[in-house]
C-alpha cells in the first residue's frame, strides 16, 4: 500500500501538482507508516509562524517589491556608472555591481533582469561590447546579489538550518556576513573576466566627471543609505533583523511614495497583494517541508544517506567537488526555493559529518544556485532573457557559456578555500 502511495505521489508530481502538496503528501506517508499522528504537521506550522526571524521573510519582499517598481534602478546604473565608468571596462563592472546590488533587495534575478536589462544591454552595445558578450553578461549578472544581504535566500537557508539539530546554533546574522566576500569574489572573477575579453579591442574610456558623479549621488541620495542602515543597525546592534526589515520597509515607502512620488498609495496595495502571495507561497512549502524534516531525521535517513556516502568517498575534497557537480545540475531543474527546502535537511548533516561548517555549506549551495538559474538547458534566467530581448534561447546558451565557467571556477575558490565564508565570522 505504501509503495502504492509512493508510486501515486510521483505521478501527481510529475503531472505538475503544486509542490507543498508533493511534500505535504510524501510527509504524511512516512508519518503514516512510523504510526505517528499526522497532526505533527499542525505543530510544524504552528512553529513556523511562531519563528520571530520569519517577520523579516515578508517585509524585505515587500520593500524590494516596491523598489522593483520605482525608478531606483535608473539611479543605481547613473550612480555606479559615474564611479567606475572610466574604468578600463568599466561599464562592464557597472552592470555587475549595479545587479548585484539590485537582486539582494528585490530578491529576484528575473526582475533584475526586467528592470535593468533593458538600460545596460543597449548602453553597453552602444559602447562597443560584443553583442554576445553584452547579452552573456546581464543574463548571468541577474542572480548574482543572491549572497548579498538581505537576500530571502540567505533568510531561509537560515531558517531551515536552525531547525536542524546540526545548524540550531546558526544565526541570520553571520548567514549575512558570510555571505558578503564570496559575493565579491564572485563579482572580481567576473569582472576580470570582462577585463580580458576587451583587451584586444579595448572601449573608449569615458573621462572620470566629478560633477556626473556629485549629480548622480544628489539623485541616488535616499538609496544609498539603504544598505547602510540594514546592515549597520543589524551589526552595530541597534535592531534585530527582524526590526532591520521593519525598518526598511518603512523607509522604503516613504522614500518612493513621499519624496520621490513614483509611487502612489494606491498602487501599494496591489503591490503588497503581489509580494505576499510570493511570501504565502514560500511559507506553506516552508511549514510542510519542517514536517517533512522532522520525519526525515526520525527515520534516520541523513545518518543513513551519510553513511551511504561515507562508503564510497572517503575523501573530503572529493566530497566537496560531487557536491558542486550535483547542485549546479540541482540547479538547472529545480528553482533555488524548491532546492532550498528540499535538499537542506538532507545534506547539512552529510556535509557536517564530513567536517563542513554549516554557514559554509549555505554558501556553497546558495553559489552553486546562482549558477543554475543561467545554467542550460532550463536555467530560469536564461528564458527571461530570451523573452526579454527577444533572442533566441539557443543564442542564450551560446552567450552565457564562458560566464559559467568563470563563475564555476570562483564557486570552487569559495568552496576549497572556507575563509572566504568565515572569515568575517572569526572562525
């Protein structure tokens, strides 16, 4: 009858059944078979919403919501444009930190996408980039903000770790800070990158303005301060992270709403509608995916599955490069949400039993992630630029291919070289 069961679930998934049914459903066999009663998942929930670091999860989607919708990207481009413009590929580095910075607040690649796609590819075109290379480099600069607080990703690797016995004593906070110099990382790797492909045919500089760059700061004004107060007033101890989204949120809104007036009361409702049914989504599947947790571990299916591995690949760094391979392949087919819920509490404690630091592993996972949202043949990045630019998927796979290997290659830097991650840790 349970295999039955089993064999029923697959097929529903299969057939595109939303996937807190799938998990719910595969929760409640294994529940069902240990004689456990069901309403376990009622406690789960009910833990959930009793988690105070999940206040955060809502009011950072609302605020990046509501700066997806205004003109800040505008000012980000101009702002970042007149610092490094000048730069011998300059514009290039732009369009990396501007996008960086873009999707840690949104939380989306596909809006950064939408939102700064349609500014950085004509202008680097207009400057003398390579098509292909243009088209290369905002498709895979979309996801890049992704290790950036105050990223949901990073929100929910931390949530999901904390209910785990192996990361129950991981915080938010050093989840954000470990997540700034791998970004970085990342970001140099592409950016020197960029460097070497317009060596031959360098682009005409544009002369550094202080008057450009006085301008752009006096229109960017009310952004700028944004990280500083997240991050600061987290760090510098003045809120919580909880808080830190509450304030944010606030300030956002008064900044779009009231100063800038690109958004109007009214249109704040249909935002707020929008970024909480993402939200609504996230939790369901989050509360169901707990449950499913907790079977897991009281069947002992990590142990085994460690062991299982243990078996096979004795080796550490062995480990670690199977690890990539898997989750830049996880990646491809599943959305970084999804791959979050499901896979965490099954290689956290793999991972830690052969000596990984579980900040570390979040890292690694949320990198690789990045990788897989432009990684073919179905990377989700890949089909927004598609749609976006009106390109061919095949000319997408063709243009993004070199990126991959250079963000393959700084995912093996953060992965072999831990420091990175835990260095502003203290470990």
């Amino acid at each position: 009858m349970t295999l039955l069961l089993i064999l029923l679930l697959v097929l529903v998934a299969f057939m595109g059944a939303p996937l807190f049914a799938v998990i719910a459903g595969a929760a409640m066999i294994g529940f069902t078979q240990s004689e456990t009663p069901l309403a376990v998942i009622g406690v789960e929930l009910y833990r959930l919403v009793d988690t105070p670091i999940l206040l955060a999860l809502p009011l950072f989607t609302f605020a990046g919501y509501v700066l997806g919708e205004s003109r800040t990207s505008l000012r980000l481009v101009r702002l970042t444009q007149s610092l490094i413009g000048w730069m011998p590929g300059g514009l290039a580095i732009v369009a990396l930190f501007t996008c960086a910075f873009f999707t840690a607040f949104t939380g989306a690649s596909g809006v950064t996408i939408v939102a700064l796609g349609a500014l950085l590819y004509p202008a680097m075109k207009q400057a003398g980039y390579q098509d292909r290379f243009s088209l290369g480099l905002v498709t895979t600069s979309g996801s890049l903000g992704l290790l950036l607080p105050p990223s949901l990703p990073l929100i929910l690797y931390a949530v999901i770790a904390q209910q785990l016995p192996d990361g129950g004593g991981m915080t938010i906070q050093e989840v954000f800070k470990a997540g700034l110099l791998p970004a970085l990382v990342m970001v140099a790797c592409l950016s020197l990158y960029g460097l070497w492909v317009t060596r031959r045919h360098p682009i005409p500089l544009t002369r550094f303005n202080a008057a450009e760059v006085r301008a752009a700061l006096w229109e960017a004004k009310w952004e700028v301060p944004l990280p500083f107060v997240v991050l600061g007033g987290i760090y510098g101890g003045f809120f919580a992270v909880s808080e830190a989204a509450a304030v944010t949120a606030l300030y956002v809104v008064i900044v779009e709403c009231l100063i800038y007036r690109e958004i109007s009361f009214k249109q704040l409702p249909k935002i707020m509608r929008e970024a909480m049914v993402m939200v609504g989504a996230i939790l369901i599947i989050l509360g169901v995916s707990l449950a499913f947790t907790n079977w897991l571990i009281d069947a002992e299916v990590p142990t085994r599955l460690f062991t299982f591995i243990r078996e096979h690949v004795d080796n550490r760094l062995m480990f670690l490069l199977l690890l990539n391979l898997f989750l830049l392949l996880l990646g491809c087919v599943l959305d970084i949400f999804s791959a979050l819920f499901i896979m965490v509490p099954l290689l956290l404690p793999v991972a830690v039993g052969y000596g990984i630091d579980p900040v570390h592993l979040g890292i690694i996972f949320l990198a690789n992630m990045q990788i897989g949202y432009c990684t073919p043949p179905v990377g989700m990045n890949l089909f927004m630029s598609s749609y976006r630019f009106n390109k061919p998927i095949t000319e997408l796979y063709a243009a993004t291919w070199p990126f991959i290997i250079v963000l393959f290659i700084s995912v093996l830097l953060i992965t072999y070289i831990p420091w990175f991650s835990l260095a502003l840790l203290g470990r």
